[in-house]
C-alpha cells in the first residue's frame, strides 16, 4: 500500500491528524482577520524567494525568456540564498513537515475573500531583489494576465496565475522565509541530487541519516502517486491545502499547479519519476505550462489593477467565493 498521509486537509489536534470531513466538522470559531493584523503590522521582508533568484542549470526556457531574467551566481545575494537553503535543507524533515500538517491544514487561522489576500501580499516585500521594485501583487496580476493571452479559454489556469503566491501569507504569523518560498522537494525518501545545492545543505538533516528515509523509495511504494507523497512545507502546500480544505472548484490541473510549482527536481529535472503514478505524468505538461509564466511574467510595464480587478474577481467567484478559511 502507498503511505497516504497527506492526501487531505488535517484537523488541528494535539493527539492525532483527523480526517478531510472532521475538518469541516469543526470550522475555526472568530478567527482574527488577517487584514486586522495587516494594518497593524509594519511591512515584513521575507527576503528573496530563492526558487525566482536561483536557478541553476536552466535549459528549457527559450533566450529571448531570459533576457530580462537574472540567475545570480555570486555576491551577497547568492550568499543569502545559499544560507537559506542551508536552513531549509537541515530542518525539513518528515516530522517537522507532519507538525506544519497539523498546524496549518485546520484553516483556523483567519477568514478572508481571495482578493483580500492578494492585496496583502504587497506587505511581503524583497527589499534586495533588483527585478522586483514593485507591489508583490502587481506580479500576480501580470503572471494571471500573461497567462491570459495564451489561454484566453482556460479562466481557470488564469486565476491559478492571480493566486499561486498567496500561501506567501503565513510570513504573518511568523513562519520563516525556509518554510515559505524555496524549491519544494519529497520529504521520507532520498533527496536526488536534483536538489538545489544538494551536495552540501543536507549534512544535517536527521532524515539523511535515518535507513528509514534515506533509500530511493523511503516510505513510499513505486508508482504510489505525488497524492501519497509528503512534499517539504512550504507556500505551495499551504496554498493547496486552503483550496481543498474550503472545497473551491479549481480543476485537478490548476491543483497541481498551485502544489508542485516549485517543485524543480521534478517538473524541470525530471527526479522522482519513481514515484508518479498515471495521474502525475499527465498532469506534469501543465504544471511546466504554468511555470514559464511564473517566472518569465516581470517586467516594468505594469498592468492597470483597478481595471483588471472586475474580471478576475469574476473568476473568484467561479472557482472560490465568499469568505475562505486561512
């Protein structure tokens, strides 16, 4: 049998994780807006998403992609990344990804409209990242409308451009930048070598030593599917788990784009194969699809918010209305 821990939303508990339908049993009571503690917080830096500033060995982006893309391969900022892998890499370990499970699959953190929440990411900024001197959101809005112009039939993979970053909101109750932004990698098994910086950030991590983990399949079964898969916590995960946890309507492929875009040892290098199923291999083309816009959509021709806004609120309110669980 495939190890199938994190296939659904966790209930919060002390004891035990519980099931997706007695998450919903018991919704989070009078949680504290998030927009409440936006404004009385001062603008937090998370510093640079290492997945947007680091990416070695990029070979399947056209030139003309790259042109206005930076990869930084030294000076203080590759420094900076490379420490903050180092930190990731050492701490992400399969129980501390298990205790992220149980503190944030509850949803019991905040309530709040989706476009409440793209607003917010604006107070999470990067302040020593040269390619971006503008309002995190205004990325969002030029990856969703880049996406647009390509797939003007597809509003979903539109909205999933608007909202794929917005898991970023947990740098406000103090998760750390290594357990926000970063490359995503399976946790319970060998970390392949695809890794960034593989060689040297995982010296000590427990899990690299334990027999239990450190064998090609760890946990896990051949071909048991990313579903059975326990991914290092991050804003992605996040993300996935509010979509689930508050039943939104976006389609598996714009699932496993939110979950596994910052996935590279797989979408991009191809790792982990042994561990898909039918379901993976078909959903890996659009989960790449999406990843050209995230990371090539920068640029100083800034979108109009204000008249986007109808169209894209629209959306929401195809894919996830209302008030959601944070």
């Amino acid at each position: 049998m495939c190890h199938s821990g994190p296939i659904y939303p966790l209930k919060v508990s002390h004891t035990a994780l519980g099931s997706r339908d007695s998450a919903h049993q018991q919704p989070p009571l009078h949680p504290p807006p998030l927009r409440t503690l936006v404004k009385a917080m001062k603008i937090i830096n998370i510093g640079p998403d290492p997945s947007q500033v680091y990416r070695p060995n990029e070979t399947n982006i056209n030139d003309d992609a790259k042109s206005g893309y930076r990869n930084f391969q030294n000076g203080d900022l590759i420094e900076r990344v490379y420490r903050t892998y180092k930190i990731m890499h050492t701490n992400q370990t399969l129980a501390f990804v298990k205790k992220k499970h149980e503190m944030w699959s509850g949803c019991n953190h905040t309530q709040m409209n989706m476009m409440e929440s793209i607003g917010t990411l604006d107070q999470l900024v990067d302040e020593s990242d040269p390619d971006v001197d503008f309002p995190n959101s205004f990325h969002a809005f030029q990856t969703a409308e880049g996406i647009r112009q390509e797939h003007p039939d597809k509003d979903w993979f539109q909205l999933i451009g608007l909202i794929h970053d917005i898991g970023k909101i947990m740098a406000f109750w103090g998760e750390p930048q290594w357990a926000v932004v970063g490359d995503t990698f399976p946790v319970g098994c060998k970390f392949q070598n695809s890794i960034v910086f593989r060689g040297t950030t995982f010296v000590d991590n427990p899990d690299e030593q334990n027999p239990a983990y450190n064998t090609e399949y760890g946990i896990y079964q051949p071909q048991c599917g990313l579903d059975n898969v326990w991914m290092s916590w991050g804003h992605d995960e996040y993300l996935y788990r509010v979509m689930k946890f508050n039943k939104c309507s976006i389609p598996e492929e714009g699932l496993y784009m939110l979950r596994f875009h910052s996935f590279y040892p797989w979408h991009t290098h191809g790792d982990y194969m042994h561990l898909c199923n039918e379901k993976d291999q078909h959903m890996l083309p659009w989960v790449k699809e999406f990843n050209k816009f995230d990371l090539y959509t920068k640029s100083t021709d800034l979108p109009d918010v204000e008249k986007l806004k109808p169209y894209y609120q629209s959306l929401i309110d195809k894919y996830c209305p209302g008030e959601l669980y944070w």
